[in-house]
C-alpha cells in the first residue's frame, strides 16, 4: 500500500485551492442567462389603442399619459414587474385614433417607422391594421375579440405570425349568458333587440348563440345592425317602433368608442340593456358583464417581455379571460322602474348607486 507523504498532501492542497478558485472565478464571469434583460439597453415600444385608455387629461393623439385609469395604470405596473420602468430602461410611444378606424393606417405605420421593438395594439380591428402594415414587428394584443374567428391568429395554441396576446371574451356562446342576466332583471322580457356589428366575422355565430338561447329561455330577438356611430339613432329608432323591451348589445368597437352616446339612446327609448363593458353601465347604462379589462393590460406585458427576451409571438399561445365581472347601475334601474333581485346584487362584482 502507497503511503501519502507532506509532500503529497501540500500538492492535494494545492489542487483543491485551484479548483475552488476556478468554481468561484467561473462563477463570476458565467455569461448572463439568455433570458436575462441586457444591461444599460433602453426598449422602444408602441401602444395603440382608442381615447378610453388615456385619460382626460390627454387630448394629444400622440402622447402616452402621465397618469392614468386602471387599464393603463395595470399595463405600466405589469411592465414594472418585469423590470421594465418608463424613463429608464423603456421608452413607449402612444398613438390614439378616438375610435377614428380610419386613422389606423396612419398611426400604425408611424409607430412602424420608428423602429419599434414591438406594438401593444387594443381592438381587433386595429390589430388587424397594424398586421397589414407590418408583418415583421410583434404585435401584442389586449382587448380583442375572438381572435381565430376574426383571422387575426391562426389557433390560440399556435398563433403563428406576428400576433399574440390576451382575447376578450369566451366566445359567442356568452350571448346566452347575456339574455339570462337581462331576463333576471326583466321577468316580463319578451322581445329584445340586439344591437350587432356588421364588419365582424364573429357576428353570424354570436347572433346564432342568441337566437339559441332566446328560443330556450321563451324569447323574440330583434337584430339591429350598427357599423358607425351615426347609425345609432336610426337603430334605436327602429327598436322603439318594434315595440323593444330589452337590449342585448354585441362586442362592438364603435359602442365602445362611444359608451355615453349608446347609454344616452337606451335611456331616451326607455329600454333596459346589457353591455359587454363596464363603461357604458358608468355612463349610465343598466347592467354589463365582462372580463376584467384591467387584469388583460396588466397581464400583457408578460408578452412584452418574453418577446423583448427573443421569443417568437407566434409561439406564445393567447391567453382568454378567466374572471369575469358583473356591474349593475341602481340609479339607472330606478329610472326604469325596475326592481334589481337581492340574489342579483349579491352576485354583482360592483354597484353603482
């Protein structure tokens, strides 16, 4: 058997140390990991969306706010969370048309033009503006509805493309979501209008879904079509001389660009309506059900930062709301004269008195 000399022992020593120096040397100078931000690198990104995301103060369609409501205000801490802060190592460049769709090829291809790293892009029919303007630069979408449907990605899966990011709703079958909520309100609910956006791949299913559920829950729709907001008064109109007595309205850019309007002509016509927004129910309409529209903008940056690490859009599987929200205005229901059921307003997620 060999036997270990001094000798030895101060050259095991010595190995050791210069192993344990290499593990703490390598360990410093280890490159950062792939997923990591660069270091001192300012990101560039675009927002474009309609005037309900910036606040008042804002009037300038080219300005990003300096405060702002909830949606806004959740998209800017969701890009904090991710280590992204505005004025430091983020830059973001704002665009707003006012529910104007005919400036959408301007205001996108300005965005494009600075060299954006990507575009936060709100509405279905702006994404799919900004996609024919550009099909290299990422498009992160929020607020959008039915995206497949309206051709905007290929699956939620596999989007494929340049386009990714949070959809609106579950899909046409929460039109009979919608009835229901009304009828509960409404026991005596016979005919109901629907108020529907022509320019929607989606609209043939939605109004299917409705017509579905009407004839299940005893009901007679009455589908009105409005593409601009210059047809609304024409619209309510006819619902009036129908003899309407209860609204169901579809998701539709243009009411939701113009919330107080359509609130306006409900209650001119005396008609108890459902909403997909929570907006107009602020306005002054009766009733909304709808996703948390603040917790899709705060979850959004989550896309912005895993594509600004290098991954391809249309690899991230868009994501649907999971929670959504019901909003009941008593001051617009007494005017009405209706009766809000306990069972309802126990159910709601807000009361506006």
């Amino acid at each position: 058997m060999r036997r270990f000399s001094i000798a030895d022992f101060g050259l095991q020593i010595g190995a050791t140390r210069a192993f344990i120096a290499f593990l703490v040397f390598g360990t410093l100078v280890v490159p950062p990991a792939a997923d990591a931000q660069q270091p001192g690198k300012v990101y560039r990104i675009g927002f474009y969306g309609g005037d309900m995301f910036a606040p008042a103060e804002n009037k300038s369609p080219h300005k990003c706010p300096t405060t702002g409501g909830p949606n806004w205000q959740g998209f800017v801490d969701g890009l904090r969370e991710h280590g992204y802060i505005p004025g430091q190592n983020l830059v973001i460049e704002c665009r707003w048309d006012g529910g104007r769709y005919e400036l959408a090829r301007d205001l996108a291809a300005e965005l494009v033009r600075l060299k954006v790293d990507l575009i936060v892009v709100t509405s279905g029919p702006r994404v799919r503006t900004t996609k024919e303007v550009t099909s290299t630069i990422p498009i992160v979408m929020v607020y959008v509805a039915e995206p497949v449907t309206n051709k905007l990605v290929a699956s939620l899966a596999r989007p494929g493309g340049n386009v990714t990011g949070v959809s609106y709703t579950a899909g046409p079958e929460i039109a009979g979501k919608y009835l229901q909520l009304l009828q509960e309100v409404v026991p005596t609910l016979s005919r109901v209008a629907v108020l529907l956006y022509p320019d929607y791949p989606v609209t043939p299913a939605f109004l299917r879904e409705a017509q579905a559920a009407a004839q299940a829950l005893g009901l007679t729709l009455q589908p009105y079509e409005a593409k601009a907001p210059e047809e609304f008064a024409r619209a309510f109109a006819a619902m009036t001389k129908a003899r309407s007595d209860g609204l169901l309205v579809q998701v539709n850019p243009i009411v939701f660009a113009h919330p107080k309007r359509v609130a306006e002509l409900a209650a001119e016509s005396r008609l108890p309506a459902v909403y997909p927004y929570r907006d107009l129910v602020v306005a002054g309409g009766l009733m909304a059900y709808e996703a948390n529209i603040a917790a899709m903008f705060r979850r959004a940056p989550m896309y912005v930062d895993k594509i600004l690490k290098g991954a391809n859009p249309g690899d991230l599987p868009v994501e649907q709301p999971t929670k959504f929200e019901l909003v009941i205005n008593l001051k617009t229901a007494k005017a009405l004269g209706l009766t809000i059921p306990q069972s309802l307003l126990m159910r709601a997620d807000e009361v506006i008195q």
